[in-house]
C-alpha cells in the first residue's frame, strides 16, 4: 500500500535514544481547523486514516470527514480502519482458525500456494473460554480441574498447537494462564504501539479488535478496541479493513469520588443503567471529567469492560498519569512508558485538567451518589438497589411460578394447600454432609468470584478476600448449598490474595481456586451437585446464581438456575453466607456468631482504608514473573504432539474439528444476486434476542440434534462438553443453532425451547429438523424478530449457524452492532423494520410465504427493499424495509457470498 500523505504530518519524535517516524496531529490541524476539539477516540481514528492514507480505500476526503464531524457532531461517512493488531480467545479462535485452515485447503485445491493464508496482522488468542467449575471447594479443585480440562480439549488444543506453528504472526497463551482480556490489560497493551517498516520504527496508537465483545476492556489503558465476530477479526488478519462509519461520541462526564463502601463494581452498574437508557448502540463513549483524577486505572478497566452491556461500540479513556502508573504496576518497560507519555502528550491525546471535547451529546455522574447495587435477574442493564433484591427476586417468581398455580388454586376452591401463595413459599429438604438443610425459593447455589470485569480489579478482590476474613472471625460459613469458587483472569491476583494472607480465609468458605478463566461468566459453572440438583428440580425451586461477571442472560449461567446477579466480588462472598436472595442484606443477619448474635453485612465489610492497606501489596514483580514466560505453557501443554504440515491433517473421526463447507464452491463464478422468493418462516422471536439464544455456549442437552448427533458417533453426555468448546464442528453448531432452552419461538405461542412449527405441514419440531427439512424441499427461510435482535457476545457461529441452515434474511426492528455484521459476513441479509411497524403491527403470524424484492447487483448501503408476506388464507401483507448493509465494502462481501469469500476469491484470482 502506498501512502499518499497529502497533509503532509509526517514527523519524528525522539524518545529514549530513540526516534520514532509518526503521523502528526498537529500538523493536521494547521489545515483541518478545530480537530484538536474531536475527541481523544476520533483522533485516534483519525491518526489511523493519516497513516494509511493510499488514495483508494483512504482517501483525503475521509480525512476532511473527520473535521468536518465537529459541525454536526455526527457523519455519515464511511471510513476504512485498520487496527494494529487482534486478539482472540478460544471459543471463537478455534473456528477462527478452522476457517483459515479450510480457507489454505481452498487455495491448495485451486492450485496455490497455502502459505498465502497467513495473518498480516499480529493475532494473540489466549485459551480462557474452556474450563469448567468441576470440581470446588477444595484445594485439589484447580489441579483437578486442569486434568479434565485437557481430557476434555486434547482435540482442540492440539489443532490450535498446530495453527501456533504452521501460521506467522500468530501466538497462542495457553490454558491456566489467565482470561484474554486481563492478560492483555496486564501484559499484551501498549498504549502506545511501535513497529519497523522499511528500516525505519514508527510510533502510533495501540488499536484492536477482539473477536471477545470485552475486548473493550483494555479501552481503560488508553487503548482504542471493540469486539467484532470472528469472521471480521479474520479478515482483518488478512489485511482487510474494518469497514465502518464516523461514529457519534457520548461524553460521560464523571465528577466526585465514590463515597465509603462503594465498590467499582457498584459504579459500573450504574453506568451501565444509565447508558442503556440513554441509548449508545454503535456508539463511543468517552470518559472525561476530573473524577478521573482519582479514578483508579482498574476502575476504568471495569467501566470499558461492560460498554457491550450498556450497548456502546467501545467506553474509551484517554491516557494520563494513571495510566503510566498502572503500567509501572504491571511491568511495562520503562521505554514503552516513555514513549506511551512522550507520543501521547505530542498528539493531544493526553488527559488533562479540565478537558472539555466536542460530544455528540454528554451524561454526568457524580460518583458520590453511586449506591450498592446488583444487577439481574437476567440483564447487565436492570441494576437493582441492594434493599430491593427481594423484591425484584419476588417479581421473577411470581412471573415463574403463578400461572400453573393459580389454576391449581382455582380447581381446589378458595383456601386450599395447592394456592400461588404457596408454591411461592415451596421448599425442599436437602442432605449435606450428613446433616438436612432446607432449601427454598431464591437459594443461591452458584456463588461465583469469575470473569475478567471484576477480578482484574485489585480493590474488589481484596475486597471480597477481607469480606471472607472478617466472616471466619465472626463464625460464619457459607450456607452448605453454595457452589462457591474462585477463578481469576491472572496469576497475578492469586499471588496479591497470598501476600495479603486472605487465601486461607477465601479457601475456609469454599472459595479455593478453581482455575484461571472464565467459568462461570460464561457458562462454565459445572454441573449442581446431584443432591442439590435433584432437589431444584423435583421441587421446581426458583434458584439464584451470584457472580463478579458481566452476562446474566437467560440459560447462560447454569440451565436449572433462573435468576442470575451480578455482583461485587464482596458482596458474592456476602450471598454465599446469607444463601439466599429473597434476604435484604441491608438490613436482615447473614448468620449468627459463635455466641448466637446476628452477624449483619455492615459488621464484615472493609473499610476503604483497609482495602487500601491490602492493594498496596501489589507489586510489579507479581506481573514481571507471571508474565516471563507466559507463551510455554505447561507440561500438559507442552506434551501436545502435533503435526508440522503447512495444511491441517483433517480427521474424519473427530467430534471437535471439522472442515467446513463454505469453501466447497469457491471456484465456481459469482452467481448473481436474487430475490427471496416463496420462503418460510423458521421461527418469530421478540425483542432482545441475544447471541446466547441464537448459539448458545453451554450446556449441550442429551435430547437435542446436537446431543442425538453427538451421542451417534459414540460421545457419551458426560462428555459432551459444551457448544463453546465444539465451535470447530459446524455439524455441531448447525445443530445447536437456536436451540438455547430459554429461547422462546412465538410461532408455538412464546413457549421456551429450540422448537419450531414446519409449513404447511403444521408439524412441531426442533428448528434444526424443520431447517433440513427445508433444505430437501429446497425451501428458502427468513427469521422475523424484534428489537435489539443480536445482543450479547460477538458470536460468529450465532451467525454461521444461521447461514447453514438455510436462512436467507433476517426482519428484525433493529440489530446489534456486531451481530449485524456478522450476518452480512456470513451472506444474510439484514432487513430492519420501517419504524412504526413490527411482526405484530403487520399481522404476522410465522406461518406466511414470504417474497423479499428489490435484490440484485445493484443493491446499494442503506436501500429500501418490498416485502409481500401471504397468509395461509391467501391474503397478502404489503410493507418495505431497509436492507442494513451499512457500508460500499459489506455490499461486495455480500455479493460474494461472505466477507472470507471475498478475500479468499481475490488471493485465488491473484
């Protein structure tokens, strides 16, 4: 790529004995008058386009667009970003690297040369997805669990120890070493990136994408990343740019400090409820304010981590004096420290007192009113006050338990045993150890310390560490149903807990290491011990999950629990001593203390300044010796034999790794593009249809296409593991492709489970066999849904699976940003809804023929597009909708069938 430089802001900065070759923004502003107002996110951007500009896929006009947003405070304009590196983790790595693998086999069957197929770009994937909470609450647990993590993965790993090997620019950190996006806060980020091209080193801002829609979380340290599908992230590898428009920027203003007792998690909650609200979905947001003076850099960490739970593209921080600081902390050399302050201080990206940037719109917070909060039963965005869990918990079950019960009551007469009231008052009779419990509605049997959001946060660990320190010394025991554990995103936090002499009170209430992941967070809990699980289930028990994490969504956590929180790591240890969320912790008795007195929450929590104390025994040498070698792995890793041929040796027998089908006609012409004409409706979902739904990533049911498949080739349903760990078998994906068991299909009247009705047969069945049935009756199928359709990770099989099995568009109110894109990357069309009008407005009802116009080559970003739907009685639905193919580059990967499709057809032609 030649670089045109029409501005002419090539400059050099000496830094540390060295100069480095930069694009300069203030140069850029000598003849774009006003950037140095854009926001610290959009210079970023902006530096980007100067660097890459070619005349072609950068051109001076896009440069202009950056200046020119300042008028409007928004821009239409397309631009083409390449970010300086990618980061992955294992569930969606693996696929990702199943696609380059197919994709050298393609090039190899036409003729080329596999090793065209090579990541440009330097891609990190970090194993963290796969561990599972086997085993707990004791100080065998990690090890334990170790061993069967590797029984489990042997397939997978052995494919990714290949791909570490047969590709450049590509490294793997092992399993037991941490949670991607900890280990790249910590180890992985520069701030500041630097580069040789040409024999001459160039200095330019840290950029990425994440194929982990927490990839946001690095934001904290001054660096510019979101989430995007695999799919994206492997052809930005590639060298293909992300395509995307000028975003709007939301400023979040933070003032004030939070006050005592209030944990940073309790500060994210409410950021997050606020923003939802505000409404950010494909948005920046950008943190400013002189709060961020005292604004601790793990913290802010916390804050971006969640921006894909209040709907933003990414919440961006800018860098200061904090920021060095934490990269002291954590052992960042002192000349990537110098040059991260020299380059940002040079370029305006610096934060200083008092900065005041052009916003598209702002919000305030002032952190002193911040309260202690959780967030559930089912979304990040509903935060919930402490004193109001009950009640809110109290609302879930009424909705749970009320409509069977009631008619229950109604056949019994007015006064009989089998009323609402009493269902809702139901309990079961458990044995622990020996000794009977009683359980009952609201009983937290999952007490999780997990996900990344929270634990690479050294207050709220020591936090929790001093919460269960107090406990011990008052009596207190976590409640015998708890499955309890602890796993963090490094090694590092661990090693703080150890030196701050709070492991052993964490180990005392069950909360002993369990592994470095991020389990629980994302489906990993493991399976209720039998006699809890039994007594969930014979008594139909509305039970409570409590974790650090950042996704609460429905059947993600553990499929036997209903309402799942989000909490402090503290305030999880708090739950798992209550045992109950139907207790207002403020002001009702965790327990009693030796000399039978209640124990309340206020008389075990920290003070700030003990927390203090605690976290200033985090030493640089924790990050400096976990991070020496963290590329090795161990014995088990290293053990791993693999093959050296630049192509995968594919094996017909493996349930873990297939190659997959999209290739198979690569070398056939472009077919043109078409019409949708005469298709079925596969299923109608309503508003907040999450990638959890679409493609689940936990448990695989036994009765399932997936499980029935699975069981076929002789896998045990102990063995299944999870759809997460086998999203390198398309045969199975394709199966579990909305089969989530709480998705609910409004064609069978809102009823939970991956079942459809086939027509015009009026069969019920799984959505995977009325798709194969589709298919053989060569049938075309659209999905119709409501809003925010696509929330939640960025999953590329969600998908892929959709493609698969036939689907040729999606009508929905509107898209989540990454979903949407994912779709056109696996060549379906988004369609959204004209406002005013959905499924229900139209009248429809699933069961219509559907004709979609207006598809052809000449299909343009943006165009508006006919549907006639037909009634089964022959009446005929007029409406249009907009095809949201956002971009000049999505509509030529439309046209070839896929993004991937479309770079591989260039490599192959050239």
């Amino acid at each position: 790529m030649s670089v045109v430089n029409s501005l002419k802001t090539h400059s050099t900065l000496d830094v540390a004995g060295k100069t480095y070759q930069f694009h300069s923004l203030q140069k850029a502003a000598e003849q774009l008058k006003g950037i140095d107002k854009l926001p610290k996110s959009l210079k970023v951007l902006l530096e980007n386009l100067l660097r890459n500009e070619d005349g072609e896929t950068v051109t001076g006009a896009d440069i202009q667009a950056m200046a020119d947003w300042l008028e409007a405070r928004h821009s239409d304009r397309e631009i083409q970003y390449r970010p300086a590196r990618v980061l992955m983790q294992d569930f969606t790595g693996v696929p990702a690297v199943v696609d380059l693998a197919a994709m050298r086999d393609a090039v190899a069957r036409a003729g080329g040369d596999p090793q065209q197929i090579n990541p440009l770009s330097p891609v990190d994937l970090v194993i963290d997805h796969s561990v599972m909470v086997d085993r707990f609450a004791t100080d065998e647990a990690f090890h334990q669990n170790v061993e069967i993590e590797m029984q489990r993965n042997g397939e997978r790993y052995a494919f990714l120890r290949w791909g570490q090997t047969a590709f450049d620019n590509f490294r793997v950190v092992p399993p037991g070493t941490g949670i991607c996006h900890q280990v790249n806060l910590e180890y992985l980020a520069q701030s500041v990136w630097a580069s040789e091209v040409d024999g001459k080193l160039w200095a330019y801002p840290d950029t990425l994408v994440g194929t982990d829609s927490h990839t946001t979380m690095v934001n904290g340290l001054g660096v510019l990343g979101w989430g995007v599908g695999g799919i994206e992230a492997e052809a930005a590898m590639l060298g293909q740019p992300v395509s995307m428009l000028i975003p709007e920027v939301i400023g979040f203003k933070l003032t004030g400090k939070l006050r005592e007792g209030m944990t940073a998690t309790d500060l994210v909650l409410t950021v997050t409820q606020m923003l939802r609200k505000r409404g950010v979905v494909g948005k920046f947001v950008e943190f400013y304010g002189d709060g961020l003076a005292d604004l601790p850099l793990a913290d802010r960490a916390t804050i971006a981590n969640m921006a894909p739970e209040y709907g933003a593209t990414c919440g961006f921080f800018p860098v200061d004096d904090i920021t060095l600081g934490y990269m002291r902390l954590s052992g960042r050399p002192d000349e990537v420290i110098a040059r991260v302050e020299a380059y940002s201080k040079a370029q305006g990206l610096w934060r200083e007192p008092g900065d005041e940037p052009a916003f598209t719109d702002s919000l305030h917070l002032d952190m002193a009113e911040v309260e202690a909060s959780l967030a559930g039963p089912k979304r990040p965005q509903d935060r919930v006050a402490l004193p109001d869990i009950p009640d809110a918990f109290d609302d879930l079950l009424a909705l749970q338990v009320a409509p069977a019960d009631q008619e229950q009551a109604r056949l019994e007469g007015e006064g009989g045993g089998g009323t609402a009231v009493g269902a809702q008052n139901a309990q079961a009779t458990i044995t622990v150890d020996g000794k009977e419990h009683v359980m009952s509605h609201g009983a937290v049997v999952i007490a999780a310390i997990t996900s990344c959001t929270n634990t690479s946060n050294p207050s709220v660990m020591m936090a929790a560490g001093l919460v269960a320190k107090k406990a011990i010394e008052r009596g207190l025991m976590r409640k015998p149903w708890v499955k309890s554990s602890l796993a963090p995103g490094s090694k590092v936090v661990t090693d703080y807990l150890e030196k701050a002499g709070l492991t052993d009170y964490l180990d005392q209430l069950g909360f002993n290491l369990v592994g470095y992941g991020c389990t629980t967070c994302i489906g990993n809990s493991g399976p209720l011990p039998d006699d809890i699980a039994h007594a969930v289930s014979e008594n139909d028990l509305v039970v409570s999950a409590v974790l650090s994490g950042n996704r609460n969504f429905e059947g993600r956590v553990h499929p036997q629990v209903k309402a799942n929180w989000l909490a402090s790591p503290p305030l999880v240890v708090a739950y798992a001593l209550a045992g109950n969320t139907r207790l207002n912790l403020a002001e009702e008795p965790l327990g009693l203390d030796a000399e039978n007195k209640p124990v309340f929450l206020k008389d075990i929590w920290p003070s700030n300044a003990e927390i203090a104390d605690a976290v200033a025994q985090v030493e640089d040498g924790m990050f400096r010796s976990r991070y020496a070698d963290v590329f090795s792995g161990d014995e088990h890793w290293q053990s791993i034999q693999i093959s050296e041929g630049k192509t995968y040796d594919w094996q017909n027998d493996s349930t873990y790794v297939k190659n997959p089908p999209y290739f198979d006609d690569i070398d056939q012409p472009l077919k043109p593009l078409v019409d949708v004409q005469q298709a079925r409706v596969l299923a109608v979902f309503g508003d907040s249809i999450t990638t959890d739904h679409i493609s689940p990533a936990g448990n695989i049911k036994a009765s399932s296409p997936a499980g029935e498949y699975l069981q076929s080739l002789g896998v045990k349903p102990d063995d299944f593991n999870s759809y997460g760990s086998r999203r390198g078998n398309h045969e199975v994906m394709m199966r579990g492709t909305f089969a989530n068991i709480r998705i609910r299909n409004r064609m069978l009247g809102g009823e939970e489970g991956g079942e459809t009705i086939h027509t015009p047969s009026g069969e019920r069945m799984a959505i995977y066999d009325a798709a194969m049935r589709y298919q053989q009756e060569g049938t075309p199928l659209v999905v119709l849904a409501g809003k925010e359709y696509g929330t939640g990770s960025s999953r590329d099989w969600a998908a892929k699976g959709t493609n698969l099995l036939g689907v040729k568009a999606v009508l929905a109110e509107s898209f989540e940003r990454i979903h949407r894109s994912n779709l056109v990357g696996m060549g379906v069309l988004p369609l959204q809804f004209k406002e005013g009008q959905n499924v229900a407005s139209l009248g429809l009802d699933g069961h219509e023929v559907i004709d979609i116009q207006g598809i052809n080559d000449d299909l343009k970003p943006g165009q508006s597009l006919k549907v006639v739907a037909t009634t089964s009685k022959g009446d005929k639905v007029n409406f249009d909708v907009l095809c949201r193919i956002d971009t000049r580059n999505e509509i030529d990967y439309f046209k070839a069938g896929g993004i991937l499709h479309y770079v591989l057809r260039d490599l192959i032609g050239s």
